[in-house]
C-alpha cells in the first residue's frame, strides 16, 4: 500500500536542476550554395529526451537531421556531444575516426528507408552483429545469441535469423534496422521518417514497440516526421520547423493542444480525425 | 494546512491566426490556492474555463498571464507558467496527476499494464504495482477476465474505470480531476468517492470538475465558481 | 636505357625493351612496390600499363615481375602449383624472349617465382621474391561496392564488415566456408586479399623470408608483404581459422600437409589425389619417395617429369 513517505518525496526523479545536456546545440545554419537548408536553430537535447522535428517537406527538418549527425557538415554554428567520459566535444573538431566510431557505438540512426540502413544482401542475424562486429566481439556464438536476442526485442521470429532483409515484409525491415542500431546500446538515436511508407497497422505495432524501446533503454532520440501523431505517441517535446526556422517548441502535448503559431495552428487543425 | 497549488492572477486566451486571428478570451484573475487534504471543485457553466484552468495546471495550454505555483518539495516550488518541458514532464511523474474522462489507448498494453505504469514511473517495482493495479482495477469492478487483455476493445466505461485506476495509483502530492464520474454507475461512483477520501487522507491536495451534483456534495471542501474570473482585468 | 646497358635487348635482336616495359614504367611500378613494403598490406595504385595479354591472365603479376626482373635472374612461373599449365608456359615464355632471363620449374633454383593461386610447399628463402597475380584486391569489395568508402575503411582500420563475410559463412555453412581469398590481417593493420590463393597457404605467409608482392593489373593496385612480417588469418574465438585437411597422402610421391589436386582418371569413377605442386611432387619422387598410385598405369602419364614433356 501507499505511505506517506514515498507520496511526498518520490524516490525516482529524472529530473536535477544540475544535470547537463547530452547534445549542445548553438545556432547551426546550413546553406546549399544561396539556397536556406535550416538557420540559426538552437537547443539542448537532455538524457531521456525524445525531441520531435515536424514541419512539412522542405521545410529543413531533414536538413537539421543530417547536420546533427554529423553526416552535412553545417555552414555555420556548433553541435556539442556530452561523450561517454562525461567531456563536452564539438562533433565537427572531432576527428572522422573518432566521429565514425561514435556513429557506430554511441548512436543510431534509423533511414525512412530501411534500404538505405540495412546490408539487404547478408542475413538478419549479420545485420544485427555488425556493430558488435565493428566493436571487434570476435566470439561468434555470442554475438549469434544477441543477435538472436534483438529480433525477439523487436518481434521478428528467430528462425528468420538467417534470412536476408530482402526476404522481410517493410514492417519488418523496419524494426530489423532499429535493432541493428540499438544492439550497442547507444545512447542517442537519429529517426528519419521511420514509420513513412508502411501500412497504417504496420506503423502502430512499430511505435508500440518503439515507445517501449525508447523508455526501457533511456534513449534520447531526435525524430524528424511530418505525422503528428507520431510525434505525440513517442515524443516529449516538439520543434515545429518552417522555411528552415523553428517557429515554435515545446511540450509535445501543449504545442498540438494549444499551438501559438499561425503555421503550427495550421499544421495541427489539418490532421485528418480518424 | 499548507497551500500545494497556487493560482495566481492567471490568465489565458486563444488568438484563431486561422480566423483572422480573433482572440478568444477564456479566463482571467484565476487566483486561488488549494491545501494539503482538501478538494477544490470548479464550478460554473460548460464553457466558462474549468477545463481549460486544469489543463494549463497539467502543461497542456499555456499560461498566458500570472503564475501557476506547485509545491515539489519542501524547497522546491515551481512555476508552471515558465517551467522548461523537461521540468513540466517531471512534475508530471512525480507530483500532479490527472485523472481525466478519456483514455488514450496504448496498442498491446494490458489493462493491467496501463494501471501500474504511473507507478512504476515513480520508480516502484513492478510486483508491487502490479498488485496495486489489481487491488484498483477490483475495486472498480473491472471484470477480472479483462485484465490481462488491452482496454481498446473494452467498453466506454470499462475503459474509463481502467482509466481512473491509472490516475489514482500513483502517488502525486497533487491530483487534477477531470469528470472522474461521469457516466458511472452509483457502484462505481462510491468508489471513487472512496478514493478520493483515501487521497484525502493521505495529504493529497486535489482540484476537480465534477458536474454529478451528489459526489461534489461528497468531496468538495470548497466549490470556485469560474465565472469569477471571466471579468477582464 | 643508360642505366641497364647490359640487359636491354639491342635493336638488331629485336625491338622489345628489356622485360617489354619501358624505364620509366619499371620505375614507377618500383615506387608503388617500395611504398607496399613501406606499408605492408595497403593497396598502392599505380598507372597499370596495357600488356599483350588480356586481363585475368596475370597482367598486375607480369608488370610487377617486369619491374624488378634482373638479367641474372631465375624466374619460375606457375599456375595452380603447376608449371606447365597455359598460363604458366607463356608467362615464362614472354620474359624469356622479353628479358632473355633464365627460366626453371625448379622452387629451389628460382630468385623470382610469379603465382596464380599458390604458394609453393618448399620454404621460400630471403634470396627470392613470391609475385602474386590478383585479379581483386579489395577483401571489403564483397559487402562494400564504395571504393571511397572501403579507402576510408582502410584509413581508419574499420574491419568489422570482413567479420560480417565470416560470419555469414558461418550461419549458412556451419563453419568458415570460404576456402580461398581468405582475408588475412598483415602486420597488425592492414586486412588484406591474399589473392585466390587456397587458405591452406595462408600459414605460409606468416612470418616468411621471402619478399612477397601482389599486382593486380586491372584494379590497378600493388600490395605486398616485407619479408619476416605477421600475417594472421581472421576468424572467430569460437570458429578458429583451420586449413583443409586431405584424407590421404599425395597418390604420386606419397607425401603428407600438402595441398591436393584431385585428378580424373577415367569414366569409371577412378580418381587420385596428387601434389598441386608439381615441382614439390617430381622432387620427392627423384629422391625415392613413391605414394600407393605411383605404379599405376592409369596414372602414369601424370608421373612424368615436365622435362620429359617439354
């Protein structure tokens, strides 16, 4: 039963008014020649935190993704990552090895396409064991048994194992990418349109089960999408992105329950109801 | 009693940019407090602002104009009408709840799950949750058979009662009622009361819209008539 | 020309310069050699020249043997272990008539010893040069189409996908299935394609006094390993790195941890295993030592010397 005790001083706090940012974000610009990919967007992402990127396309959401990732170097501004030693680092001063490495342990990065995230051409189980592989676990039967481990996380059948992507239905591409960025416990996971193109039953049973993920595994995860209800189902706070600016952040809930912006008061009454 | 939630000179309108940006006034010199072990129910119309005051409390709508005051801890006081998100999420998991009419269904989550998972959130450990979720989910009558099962399918009541189990499992130092009755049975409704008696008891303070006049006559220490505040300022 | 009067065929004997390739090849293909010692195991690009031969007849194997060839070298040339297959004969008759050279199918007597596939069963000594024929010298290319990416792989030392091809093997087979071309780490850096030689040579390289260099003709990449230099073959804790086994000894000259060819007989089933080392097997047996199909006529044709052939 309840006690008083454990009603006024919860003994779980994710919150200290001391504790860092695990992502810096200061007033990152890029441009493709004269052309605006995003401007001057700042912000702090926290440990835990799930940040959703809406806008429509074009509006330079994407373009910020790949900035943050380090995969389009910024025209101008600072992106600081807090590393597993606790150092603050400035992601562009890093060397390519260094950052590379980082991208493969420390983060994830989840394509619209799984295509473009997945080896098609080699098995479910290699797939998943890259990582592992790349961090040089040289024991075959162990990283067979996390492997193994990982498609059940994400509800793929293990006598699939051996099966290559190409052999998987889109759902399951999809959920065998998560899990093959996920296998090293990452600590910060890039999401681009990661239920864009799949059927609308196949994209409820992928938040599910990313929703889980997310939280048993403490992930901070920056989301680019344009479905609203994706950001609402999985994100803690949103940045609503228009003609490269962000014109409007907050709590997921207040910025689609009672949005300020014109764009976003737009953006918010054109969802279809269901 | 020591004040746990302060209201103060709050204000709140909604500018429509989508019709030529007219300006919807909802209320204005909200100012009032709640205490420790007391309920306080809005009173007034539909339409008058009771939702809208439990919302900004709850983050959903912004603060306008004034201060929303919650007591964290014995130092810790924190305005919701400038608290970072970060912060609103946190008093969210550890010191206002809300019970609200409606229940947003989790795909593939047992009812059971649905009702513990503010607890565990508090960083309880699942079996103690757990039980706690069937003590509730008994006590509202939710057929034993449904537990295990997810509420999407269940019935609008069915659902609600899981829903009211999740609000009041929890340990929040204050707690925001939204219609917690509405459509009920007389059963159901005594349990509730119960509750609420229980939280009560416990120190919790409570803000509540309640329109079934015989359960605000049971909870309410004080009924706040919100076309008070309709004046402008 | 100055600087070997000596070597270059003079114009009345024909019109080839010494070894077909001009000076300043040879010299260029020596810096990219001598930055492949320097580096042991990364892939040097150089300006691969066009040779008479089509690709995939060892046309990297012939520029780099072109290229450090001297009038008073022995060159021996084989294909598959043998020296009297095609491609063997008119490699060794293209430098013979090229650069004049001494040519033998002698391991022994060979200073520079040009290879399709094998590395001979005698040890190698710190006076010759092993020269391999490549046909792709990216072991990442597999699993990796990108050349900038499989540079930058090799830059960084990013080797987990070549786990990825064994572990593959693994899964579909049960054991490390690939049995030639089989990726070897050179000198704790580099992971590179031994060329398609079987693994079962892969043991040789490790540590061996000779120098041994790879040229790869139409990738345009020479590679090498300096003589005494680690090379370590990759595999898994679990799944360690096994050369194949032969049940039997050589049927010709009875010998044991060699590797194996199987030869045909007739259509009746009849088949022996054989030394691929041709000169490895005529050596044992000039010194007495005869395997259980040695008198068999069936097999007798095969037992002849390639002097006897020639």
């Amino acid at each position: 039963m309840t006690d008083q005790t454990t009603m006024l001083e919860p003994n779980f706090v994710p919150y200290q008014e001391n504790d860092e940012p695990l992502l810096r974000v200061s007033g990152v610009t890029r441009y493709y020649g004269d052309r605006l990919g995003c401007t001057d967007i700042s912000f702090n992402l926290w440990p835990g935190e799930v940040l959703a990127i809406v806008g429509e396309s074009g509006s330079g959401k994407t373009t910020l993704l790949n900035c943050l990732s380090t995969r389009l170097a910024p025209t101008a501004g600072a992106i600081e990552y807090r590393m597993r030693d606790g150092s603050m680092r400035d992601l562009y001063q890093l060397t390519e090895a260094d950052r590379r490495l980082l991208m493969r342990t420390d983060w994830g990065f989840v394509h619209q396409s799984p295509a473009d995230g997945l080896r098609m051409t080699v098995s479910a189980g290699a797939n998943v064991g890259e990582r592992l592989m790349a961090v040089g676990n040289r024991h075959y039967g162990n990283i067979r048994a996390t492997a193994t481990d990982w498609l059940e996380r994400v509800e793929i059948a293990t006598d699939r194992i051996d099966d290559p992507p190409r052999a998987f239905s889109g759902g399951m591409r999809q959920r065998l990418q998560i899990a093959r960025n996920l296998v090293t416990h990452p600590r910060l996971v890039f999401m681009d349109e990661p239920t864009g193109g799949l059927d609308v039953s196949v994209q409820a049973r992928l938040l599910d089960m990313m929703r889980r993920l997310v939280a048993d595994l403490g992930l901070s995860v920056i989301i680019v999408t344009h479905d609203l209800a994706v950001a609402r189902l999985l994100s803690h706070r949103i940045m609503v992105m228009r003609h490269g600016k962000v014109i409007e952040t907050g709590l997921t809930d207040q910025v689609l329950d009672d949005p300020r912006e014109p764009y976003s008061q737009l953006l918010v009454s054109s969802i279809l109801q269901a | 009693m020591p004040v746990r939630l302060y209201l103060n000179s709050v204000g709140k309108s909604f500018v429509m940019h989508l019709q030529d940006g007219i300006s919807l006034p909802v209320v204005s010199n909200v100012d009032f407090a709640v205490e420790t072990g007391e309920c306080v129910v809005l009173g007034g119309p539909s339409g008058a602002g009771k939702s809208s005051i439990l919302k900004m409390i709850y983050g959903n709508y912004r603060c306008d104009e004034g201060q929303i005051l919650v007591v964290r801890g014995p130092d810790d006081i924190v305005n919701i009408a400038d608290a970072a998100p970060r912060r609103m999420l946190a008093l969210r998991q550890d010191t206002i709840g809300y019970v609200s009419q409606f229940l947003r269904v989790i795909p593939r989550v047992s009812a059971v799950d649905v009702v513990a998972e503010p607890l565990i959130g508090q960083g309880a450990d699942e079996r103690t949750a757990t039980a706690r979720a069937r003590e509730l989910l008994a006590r509202l009558n939710v057929p034993e058979g449904l537990w295990s099962l997810p509420p999407a399918t269940f019935s609008g009541g069915e659902q609600q009662r899981v829903n009211i189990a999740r609000g009041f499992i929890a340990n929040y130092p204050v707690l925001l009622l939204d219609e917690p009755t509405a459509s009920l049975d007389a059963a159901n409704r005594a349990v509730v009361v119960e509750l609420v008696d229980e939280k009560k008891a416990q120190g919790v303070a409570m803000l509540g819209i309640l329109h079934d006049l015989d359960v605000r006559e049971r909870i309410a220490d004080r009924i706040i008539d919100v076309t008070n505040f309709r004046q402008a300022a | 020309m100055s600087a070997h009067p000596d070597t270059a065929t003079s114009p009345d004997e024909g019109h080839y310069n010494f070894a077909y390739l001009d000076e300043q090849t040879k010299r260029m293909i020596r810096r990219a050699i001598l930055k492949g010692i320097a580096v042991p195991g990364y892939q040097v690009p150089f300006a691969s020249r066009e040779m008479p031969m089509p690709y995939g007849w060892g046309t990297g194997g012939v520029q780099v043997t072109a290229a450090i060839l001297g009038a008073d070298d022995t060159l021996k040339v084989i294909d598959q272990g043998s020296d009297d297959t095609t491609n063997a004969v008119s490699i060794r008759g293209f430098f013979e008539k090229t650069a004049g050279v001494e040519t033998t199918t002698r391991t022994s007597e060979a200073s520079i010893i040009q290879t399709r596939h094998r590395i001979p069963e005698a040890l190698l000594t710190e006076d010759q040069v092993l020269v391999y024929q490549v046909p792709i010298p990216e072991p990442l290319r597999f699993l990796e189409p990108r050349e900038t990416e499989t540079r930058k792989m090799h830059a960084l030392a990013e080797y987990g996908l070549m786990h990825v091809k064994l572990y593959e093997d693994i899964a579909r087979n049960g054991h490390i299935a690939t049995t030639y071309a089989y990726p070897v780490e050179v000198n704790d850096r580099y992971v590179m394609d031994p060329s398609p030689t079987p693994k079962f040579d892969n043991p040789k390289m490790h540590e061996m006094a000779a120098l041994q260099l790879f040229g790869a003709g139409r990738e345009k990449r020479i590679y090498a390993i300096p003589p005494h230099t680690k090379v370590k073959s990759l595999d898994f804790d679990d799944h360690p790195f096994e050369v194949q086994k032969f049940e039997k000894p050589c049927g010709l000259c009875g010998a044991e941890n060699v590797y194996l060819d199987e030869v045909i007989l007739d259509d009746k089933g009849g088949r022996m295993f054989v030394c691929s080392d041709s000169d490895h097997c005529e050596d044992r047996r000039s010194h007495g030592h005869l395997g259980e199909m040695a008198a068999d006529p069936a097999a007798s044709h095969l037992a002849s010397t390639g002097e006897e052939r020639a």
